[in-house]
C-alpha cells in the first residue's frame, strides 16, 4: 500500500487506504438472486460484526482490526484496542489489533 500510494502521490492523486474487520461464528453462504443474476455472499450476526470492526480501522488508525474470539486463537499476534460500541449489537465488542 506504501509503494502504490506513493506512486499515487507523484501523479498528484489521493491516497488510498484500507480496513479489514475479522470475525469467527456461525455464517449463512452461497448463491443469492434470480437465475439471470446470481451473487455470492455470506450473511450472519458474524458477518455483521466483522463489517462494524471494519469501520473501526479509520477511527482507531489501524489497517486490520479483530474480535476477541479471533485473537484468542492467536494471542502474540495480537493486541488490545478496548471495548467499543458497535451497531447493531447490545454489549461492547472488544477488537484487537495485528502486531506488525
């Protein structure tokens, strides 16, 4: 991302960053639509909560951020960023950050 965005850069364009909100549970997948179009997706509480960490990312200034059910598996690579309040689900969820 570095190396596009200063490649970015030098044409005078906007740098470009991402998010990435990480979860594990129960998921709904597959097929969804009409016969003339057909999307892939995945539905689910899981999934619900992993886009709401997404969102996380820009306010707590980091690339990837995961749930406690995910960092738990493991722990050196990850670190606490506290509890926050997320859309949609009633306790706050506790996200980690990767160690880079």
């Amino acid at each position: 991302m570095d190396a596009l965005n200063g490649e970015r850069e030098g044409r005078g364009e906007e740098a470009l960053a991402i998010g990435i909100g990480i979860n594990r549970g129960m998921v709904t997948y597959g097929n969804i639509g009409s016969p003339d179009r057909l999307d892939f997706t995945v539905l689910g509480p899981a999934v619900n909560v992993a886009s709401r960490i997404q969102d996380l990312c820009k306010v707590l200034g980091e690339p990837a951020l995961a749930t406690a059910a995910v960092a738990s598996c493991w722990p050196d690579d990850f670190t606490s960023r506290g509890s926050h309040g997320v859309h949609g689900v009633a306790e706050p969820v506790e996200v980690h950050a990767l160690k880079f």
